[in-house]
C-alpha cells in the first residue's frame, strides 16, 4: 500500500464528514463559564476545554511536591485540560510528576494530552506506553505528533510505518480519543494539516511574531478551512533576548511579567479565530497570571491590537531563523533554543 492509499484509508471516514469536524468560532463573551475560567468546544468533539491549558513541561522547574500543588490549584482554578510530553524534562520527569501530581483528581474531570516526537511507528509505540504508564493513566484524550519542523519529516509521520499508523492503531485499541500535532514552521505545519484530518493542532500563536511578520496566520486559516481546533503555545512570549541582556528569568524567550501584559496577550491569542485554548510558558506564576486573563477575556478591540503591536516594534523573533530556513529548503541548525528544559529539538539542554 502507498503512502496515498493509506491516507485514503486512514482519514476516509474523518475527511468524510469535515463538516461535521469544523471548529466553531468562539462566542464573543468567551464561551461556557464553569468555575469562573470559560470553556471552549474542541471542534465538533464534542469536549470543551478550560481556555488555558496546563504547561507540563512547568514541571521541569520545581519540585514534585510543589508542582502537585500547582497541578491541583490549576485544576481548582477551572483548568480541565493538561499537555504533557516525554521530551519534557530529562528522562520523562515531567510525565512523571504529572503522573504522580494528578492523583486525587478524577481522571473523567480533566482532558489528557501528550506527544510523541517519534516519526516511526514502533518509536511511537515504545513512548506512547512508556508515557501512559508514567501519566498512571489508560489513554490519553489527545495525543499528538511533536514539534515538526519539516515537510520531510511530517511526510515520514503520515507514511506508512509511520507515528501515525501506531496512533491510529491506539485509537482503535481506545488507548488515543483523539489525534493532534504540534509545529514550529508554517511549511511543517501545513503538509500536516493537508496530508490528514486532525482533530488539533497546536503552534505558536503570540503577539509578537503574529502581528511583526504574520507568522501563524497561514496556519490560523488552513486550520479553519479543515476544520482543525488550534492551541495557542508561546502566548505570553515577549520575543527573543537581546544578545547580553541580563535575562529575569531562566528561560529562551522573554515573557511578558506584569498581569496587565499578560492579559492582553493571552486575550489576543484567544480572540484568533479557531483557537481553543492558550498554553503559557512554563512556570505556575505565569500558569496563574493566564488563568486570572483568562477569566477576564473579552475580544481584543483595535486599540489594544494597536498596542501590542507597539509593544513587540524592536523584539526579536525565537522562530524566525527556523521559519526562512525551512521555507528555503535548508537544514535546520541543532540545537534549536539551548538553555531550554526540552530533551530534543526544538528546545535541547544546553
């Protein structure tokens, strides 16, 4: 069977009925409220998500007994959707403590996400029990295919023996409800969302580089032309550091600090169109800062766009070397972010 036959086979019955899967615009009050934090429909799922998600890979930064206590607070504050991957912390420290943190919460309360960045089915089958086994958990509701970069590498996932063949699998095994990706270019991002009928896709949406140089926009809108829900990642980053600047935080990007920021960042991914949620960066003060935004959404007005754009005159791009350089066709360079809490690309140990 060629790779077309078995994408034919593999996303018949979902590319059949894309109607039914289109991702519904969220309402301008924000959506449901429960819990004071709005939910969100994850496209016609029929799932509504806390409109921040929780960062797994916050967990890479504290304790186990300080990230349960986070993981039960976000929780308690109205977040019911957790994104996870092995690639988070060395040695799947985040799932674990994810696994070990999310005991005492009802599993049937909250929507599970994690990742693989494994382009080969049996590499994707080796993490996704090695993570389902970690997380203490029988499936995952969505489970995503990690960080693509390239188009050669999203065509290895979909091929067949590809990640997706084991997910597909999963699926029908009913340890995978729902099937996603992440991605860092536009070029990756969309030879995915052509070559197959996800349920979601998560990718940097952020005030800075959408509104400096569009990126994101041409991801916005294939997604809502398949009918693919959209997660907001980096959506308080404030762009790059400048070279010698003394950093506030220990982290690749700058992020917005004040609540005032952070509302009108996290307001301005939310009122994309298409996205469901906003994942903040990884630490729980910044986790509390989004929900306490969250809970304040209303749509962005002109004026507050007008201000953010002027906010981000003169920041540098985390994503724009890696953007030209796929679009070009040349090899990306590794690592991507140094200093970053990832195992792998895009963001490595130093």
């Amino acid at each position: 069977m060629d790779r077309r036959d078995f994408l034919k086979v593999a996303g018949g019955c979902a590319l059949a009925s894309n109607a039914l899967l289109a991702v519904e615009t969220p309402p301008s009050g924000g959506g449901e409220r429960l819990g004071e934090l709005p939910r969100r429909p994850l496209g016609r799922t029929g799932e509504k998500l806390s409109v921040i998600g929780f960062p797994g890979l916050a967990l890479s930064q504290y304790s186990q007994e300080e990230g349960t206590a986070g993981l039960h607070r976000a929780f308690d504050q109205g977040i019911n959707y957790f994104d996870v991957a092995p690639a988070y912390g060395r040695d799947g420290d985040c799932e674990i403590k994810m696994g070990v943190g999310l005991q005492g919460i009802d599993r049937s309360k909250i929507f599970l996400a994690c990742k693989t960045k494994k382009r080969d089915a049996q590499g994707a089958r080796e993490e996704l029990e090695r993570s389902l086994t970690r997380l203490k958990t029988d499936h995952f509701d969505l489970y995503q295919i990690h960080a693509v970069f390239t188009p050669e590498e999203a065509r290895q996932a979909l091929a067949p023996g590809g990640a997706l063949e084991t997910i597909l699998k999963a699926r029908e095994e009913g340890k995978v409800r729902f099937i996603g990706l992440s991605a860092h270019t536009t070029k990756g991002a969309l030879e995915m969302l052509n070559g197959f009928q996800f349920d979601s896709i998560m990718f940097p949406i952020d005030y800075v580089d959408y509104l400096q140089w569009g990126f994101g926009k041409a991801v916005i809108e294939r997604a809502r032309e398949r009918g693919v829900a959209v997660f907001a990642m980096k959506t308080l980053c404030a762009g790059a550091w400048p070279q010698g600047a003394t950093r506030s935080r220990n982290w690749w990007y700058k992020t917005v600090e004040s609540q005032q920021d952070a509302d009108l960042a996290v307001r301005f991914s939310l009122s994309q169109p298409g996205v469901v949620a906003a994942i903040p960066p990884s630490f729980l003060d910044l986790v509390d800062k989004a929900i306490l935004a969250g809970r304040a959404y209303r749509p962005i007005t002109d004026a507050e766009v007008a201000t953010l754009r002027e906010m981000g005159v003169g920041c540098g791009s985390v994503f724009k070397k890696d953007e030209e350089r796929v679009a070009m066709g040349l090899p990306l360079d590794r690592p991507h972010h140094p200093g970053s809490p990832h195992d792998y690309c895009p963001c490595v140990h130093a």
